[in-house]
C-alpha cells in the first residue's frame, strides 16, 4: 500500500518521495519565484528543474495554469 501524498501535492507517484532537500534548496530562489518541474522517472537527486524565474507570483501562477501537459508534474518554490 501506498503513503499519504504530500501536502499541497496530489496524486504524484510515490518517487516522489524521494526529493531531496538539497534539490529543493538549489531551486529555491532569493527573490521572487521558480516555477519548477518534477520529472518522477528520474534518478534520485536530478527529479526537479527550472522551467522559469518570475518575479511575481500572479505572472508565476498564470504560467503555471498556461501548460498543457497534463502529465507534467509542477511546483512554485518561491524566495527564501
């Protein structure tokens, strides 16, 4: 069986799980936001990847909402 998702994400496979927080920490930005992806197929300590910086989060959401893969997994990691 299965655990829980995480917070604020559903629905992921569970390799997701196994994001480091040294991989969160490099795409967590000083300022502004990083619209992330999550690649659950890839080795563990490569899952997440810039997709793009945005300086507002209303330009960040609206790019989030934008895509269409709907078998892309995507995050918001906003400023420190």
């Amino acid at each position: 069986m299965g655990s829980k998702p995480t917070p604020g994400i559903t629905l992921l496979p569970e390799k997701m799980e196994n994001i480091t927080e040294e991989e969160k920490k490099s795409l967590t930005p000083e300022s502004g936001f990083n619209l992330v992806g999550i690649d659950p197929f890839a080795s563990q300590g490569s899952r997440l990847y810039l997709i793009e910086h945005f300086e507002k989060y209303q330009d960040a959401l609206q790019s989030k909402k934008s895509r269409k893969n709907p078998d892309e997994y995507l995050i918001l990691y906003y400023g420190a």
